[in-house]
C-alpha cells in the first residue's frame, strides 16, 4: 500500500513516497535523465502524448516546462512530480495534477508518462496509488480525474485498479499525436479512499 509523507519547502515542493518509489517536483538538474528517458521512449510514448514539438528535448525546453510546474505549484493551480526508483534514484516517469479547479468541483486532472524501459512493472500504480492521497487527503480536494485512449489498455488497468471509476466518454476529447482522440472518462472521489 502506497504512502505519502508532504515535505514543507516552498522551492522543492512536496515529496511523495509507495512502495520503492519517490515523487518529486523536477529540477534543472533532473534535465540529463530526463532527456535521455524521453529519447530513449519516444517511440513508446508518441501514441499516447500530444505533438511533440521540433525542440521537445532541448534543455530549453526543459527549463520552459520548469517555469510552468513552478508557476503552476506557486499558483496552486497544478503539480508536477518525476517519479525516482528509491534504491537508485533513477527516474522512471512523471506524473501530473492539472487545472486544479477549487470551489463546488474540488477536483483536479491526472496524467502521466512512464519511461518504456520501467512500463509494465507496476511502477505507475504504486505512483499514483502515492498520488491519490495527497489529493483528496492533503490537497482536501474531492475528485481526482483521468482520461485515457480506449485503446490504451495500460493505462485503463493503471486506473481501474487504483479504484477509480469509469464515468463516460468523452468525443474527440484530446488532440494526442496531431488527433483528436476519442477519451474514456474516470474519476476517484475521497468517498473511494479506504
């Protein structure tokens, strides 16, 4: 059963952990591993992403998509975590809490990436069985939402033993690879936390 323990600092940001795994906000320094495993799983990751751009891997881009976690994190409105294998330090992956959306919703958007070398291992459960809590529990937020290919069948086992729910589906929902993809639909609401 994964657990979480929120590190206070206002630069690093919180610090999640599961079972041989840790979470944290991405840094400059994260930039080598994180090109490499992007490179490495490009071929792995292109279905499921939207466009990559012509300088996707770029360390300027990298520090691009850093000023918009950390502005996100200062406004409260999103967090991004890189995921680390625990004994190694190794980064796998990445997950994403997005549009955190406050008064009567109370809900925030999902997403995540794993490096192929690391995909079908279990890693991605344990992450976001990590997330969850941080979201309805320390976020105090009530719904934790998803959208994934119908084709996606990874991703659809990730959720669904998470225990979130499959609520719809959702027309043309995202632009994925150029695309506009057809998306199903899920949700975890604090009710479904044990």
């Amino acid at each position: 059963m994964a657990f979480l323990r929120a590190v206070a600092g206002a630069d690093s940001g919180p610090v999640l952990h599961g079972d041989g795994l840790m979470l944290r906000m991405p840094h400059t320094g994260d930039y080598p591993a994180w090109a490499e495993l992007r490179a490495r799983s490009r071929e792995f990751l292109v279905p499921w992403e939207p466009t990559w751009t012509d300088d996707e891997l770029t360390r300027a881009a990298f520090k691009r998509r850093l000023k918009h976690y950390q502005r996100d994190f200062r406004d409260e409105t999103g967090y991004a975590f890189f995921i680390h294998r625990q004994h190694d330090q190794a980064l796998i992956g990445g997950v994403s809490l997005s549009n955190i959306r406050r008064g009567v919703t109370q809900s925030v958007t999902l997403g995540y990436w794993m490096g192929r070398p690391f995909a079908g291992r279990g890693w991605m459960t344990e992450a976001v069985s990590a997330v969850a809590p941080f979201v309805l529990n320390s976020l105090r937020l009530h719904r934790l939402e998803a959208a994934c290919i119908p084709s996606n069948t990874a991703s659809i086992r990730v959720l669904e033993k998470c225990g979130f729910t499959r609520e719809g589906f959702a027309r043309s929902y995202l632009k994925i690879n150029g695309v506009w993809q057809d998306h199903y639909l899920y949700a975890l609401i604090a009710d479904d936390l044990p």
